[in-house]
C-alpha cells in the first residue's frame, strides 16, 4: 500500500533456505487490522505500572512476524534469539505509534 511503513531487522547469523541461499535480513511492514484478526495482537500492555509493563506472546508474535515478513513462520522460528528479541520490538514499535506519546 502506498505510504505504507516498513522496518528491517538485520539478523545477526544468516539463516539459511532450502534452495541453497540465505536470509540476512528480515522487513517487516506495518500491520493492520486484519493481520491482528489473523495472528492476535501479539502485544500486552500492563497500565497498572509505572512504567506500563510490555509482554510479548511469543505464538503471536511468530504469527505476526511472518505475515508481516512475507516469511514462513518456520524461517522466522530458525532466527538466533538474539534477533528474536529485536524482531519483537520492531513489532511492538508498530503498536506504539506518535499518538501514544500524545495520549
């Protein structure tokens, strides 16, 4: 879509594909509605705290993450954990877009 936000996450070891090649990189596009019906929001936020507490649900950030990558959810699963937790907070970074900070 045009207009349309994008974030790459350069993995830290490439991961390897059956056809011989890697991926070295990982670009997510902002999600929208129906990629949440689809995956759920992968995302909870805990206002009870101060700071707002943030957890992940890891099955749907996995879900998430390969829709919004074009990837298989198998090719984001073979990432090392450390660009798992880089991934996540892309991801997360969508869901709290400039209107958070105003509100």
């Amino acid at each position: 879509m045009a207009g349309e936000t994008s974030q790459t996450v350069k993995l830290s070891r490439p991961v390897p594909l059956q056809d011989g090649s890697s991926i070295t990189e990982l670009v997510f596009r902002e999600p929208r509605v129906i990629d949440i019906a689809k995956a759920g929001n992968p995302v909870k936020v805990d206002v009870s705290y101060d700071p707002p507490k943030i957890e992940f649900d890891d099955a749907k950030m996995l879900a998430m993450a390969a829709l919004l990558s074009g990837q298989a959810a198998t090719i984001i699963g073979a990432v090392r954990a450390e660009d798992w937790t880089s991934i996540s907070w892309t991801i997360a970074g969508f869901f709290f877009g400039s209107t958070a900070a105003s509100t």
